[in-house]
C-alpha cells in the first residue's frame, strides 16, 4: 500500500475507533492529538524500509532494521502488534509531556498499517521470525491506488453512520453472567 492509503486507512480507522469507544482516550481524546499520533504511527511499520517516507528520514534506524529483518518483518509482525497492544494497558504519567490519547491514536495508526498491508497480495508475517505470511488479497493491479482511496472513504461511511449506542465491550456479555455464593454452591453439590 502507498503512503497516501496508509495515512487515507488510518484516518478512516480513527474515526471508526472513536465512534465504538475502544477505549476512554480514543472516545474523549483531542483530534489536534489523537490525528498527528494516527498519521505518524500509520507510516511507521515502513520504517524498516530505507526508500520509505520515515526510512528516508530515518536512516539510522531503517538501515539496520531492514538489514536485520527485512521490509514487513519484524516490524509488520503479530509480536510488535502485542507490543503495541501492550500500550492500550499501560498507565501514562499525567504528568507526562505526551498525551495519552497521542499514545492511543498511535497504536489505532499502527494496526491499520498492518491491515491494510494484509490487503495486498505480499501479505505481512504475523508470526514472524517464521515466513508464513498472512493476506486477503483485495488491492492488485492497476487501478490500485484508487481501491486504496475507496476502502478508507467505505471504511470512514461505516464509522459515521455507526451507531454510537451499539456496546461493543465484552465485558457487558459477561455482567449478564454473574454468579453468587449460592449459585457457586449449587455448582458445587451438583458435581459430588
């Protein structure tokens, strides 16, 4: 995928975010925070590429990246996903200079640079360091950059008529479950 449909992807991608409320920083953040923090992450899977946007910027950190693990490696993996991942659980200083919804949007900006390369018919490495790599070969072709550009306008149509009542959240499945002592002991006097 070009530069342009990562950052088209991640922009579409943060507003689908913010309209399901993945988390309380995404639902309340600052857009002056939360589109410089989408913008920069969606670019920066590539950084392990030298002629890319941040590569060329970069270059001390994208020449030995590339030459370590190649471009869509390490750096297009489910690890450095977890990775990211791992930041949506972490508690930020408030006193810290960058804000939390920032950090937020960037990890949103990582993952739709990872799906939106699946789209493509090079596909990422999920698991890497093994080879195997995972794709849903929509863009091919010629006229590539144009279904780019009409995946992040379809996906931007579904995050503004999306509903904001629609709870998404698992965790409201699982208060519907909730089980008392006597529950638990009836449970229990069952498997004797």
């Amino acid at each position: 995928m070009t530069a342009e449909g990562h950052l088209l992807f991640s922009v579409a991608s943060l507003v689908l975010a913010h309209q399901l409320e993945i988390t309380p920083e995404i639902a309340q953040g600052d857009w002056l925070h939360m589109l410089p923090g989408v913008l920069l992450a969606s670019l920066l899977p590539d950084i392990d590429h030298p002629s890319s946007t941040l590569g060329r910027l970069f270059r001390f950190i994208s020449i030995p990246i590339a030459k370590l693990c190649g471009h869509r490696g390490f750096t297009h993996s489910l690890l450095a996903l977890m990775v990211g991942m791992t930041l949506f659980q972490t508690e930020i200083p408030s006193n810290w200079p960058i804000p939390t919804d920032f950090i937020h949007a960037m990890v949103v900006g990582y993952i739709s640079h990872l799906i939106a390369d699946m789209l493509t018919p090079a596909g990422i490495p999920l698991l890497w360091p093994l080879r195997t790599r995972f794709c849903i070969p929509i863009l091919r072709g010629k006229e590539r950059k144009k279904a780019e550009r009409f995946i992040a306008v379809l996906v931007l149509v579904i995050a503004i008529i999306l509903p904001q009542y629609i709870d998404f959240s698992f965790t409201h499945y699982f208060d519907k479950f909730s089980f008392d002592q006597l529950t638990i002991d009836k449970l229990k006097n069952l498997y004797k």
